[in-house]
C-alpha cells in the first residue's frame, strides 16, 4: 500500500474515534471520564513500547515515525473505545460483556485488519494475548475507578 495512504488512514484513525466521543460524550461526568481513557492511553503506550522493544511485534507504517507505538490506536481508538463502554454501561454483568465484545473487536477484527492493511506485524504474539490484555485492562480500571467513587463518596 501507498505510504501516503496509509499515513492518511491513520490520520483518520486517530480524527474519528474522538469526533465520535465528542457526539456522545456525558458533559457532566468529563473529567471522570477523560481520566478513565486517560488512563487506558498510558497503559496502551506502556504495554505497545514493551512489545515493540522485546520484539513481540512491530510497526511498519506509523502517523509520526518517531513514536514507536501505533499513535492512532493509543492514543484514539483504545482511550475512546473504552470511554464510551464506561460511560454507556452502568452494570457489571453488561460491563462485563461489552468489554468482552470490545476486547474481541481489538484483537480479532482490527489487530488483523492492521496487519493485513500493512501497519503490524506480530512477531512473538498472539491475538489471544491481546484479547486478556484488552479485557483485563477494560475490568481492573472500572473495578479502580468504582472503589475510588466509592472513597471519595464515603468522605464526602
């Protein structure tokens, strides 16, 4: 593929995921939920600098080739993705189900749409790993962020 294309692409892969938040987004619980996606950014910066110094996969086409991770995916599609499931779905038990249909999307839909499109390439990883990775992360930080409303609650 043209790399003006696929610097295009991922342009729009970090543009749209964010247009879409912006339509959707609960004004009133901004901060909230800002530092929720916030939080997935650094996990999904820290977990994709991991990966690509111990060989487990690489990036052939990035937005800024400086940046060793996937810009659009750290810092767009995985924070938006995961800000909207908090912020739309209130029980555990739909939690619970929407992360796991957000963490198949992740792994096995787009995770190989990347790589056949020509922006990744896994070299010691598997989707699998993906998937727990994406659904552990989606569960322990709504599990944090309920236990941290609770303190804050309980001190007000």
């Amino acid at each position: 593929m043209n790399i003006l294309i696929q610097k295009l692409i991922s342009l729009l892969l970090f543009i749209l995921p964010w247009l879409i938040w912006w339509k959707v987004f609960d004004r009133t619980r901004i901060f909230e939920v800002l530092t929720f996606g916030s939080l997935v950014s650094i996990i999904a910066i820290f977990i994709d600098t991991m990966g690509v110094h111990n060989g487990w996969w690489v990036y052939h086409e990035k937005l800024f080739d400086q940046v060793p991770h996937f810009v659009p995916m750290d810092y767009a599609a995985l924070p938006v993705g995961y800000m909207i499931t908090y912020q739309m779905v209130h029980t555990w038990k739909r939690y619970i189900l929407a992360a796991s249909l957000l963490s198949g999307t992740g792994a096995f839909i787009i995770e190989p749409l990347f790589i056949h499109l020509g922006f990744y390439e896994q070299l010691n990883w598997s989707h699998m790993y993906s998937f727990i990775i994406y659904f552990l992360m989606a569960v322990v930080l709504k599990f944090l962020f309920e236990r941290l409303k609770q303190s804050i609650n309980a001190a007000s």
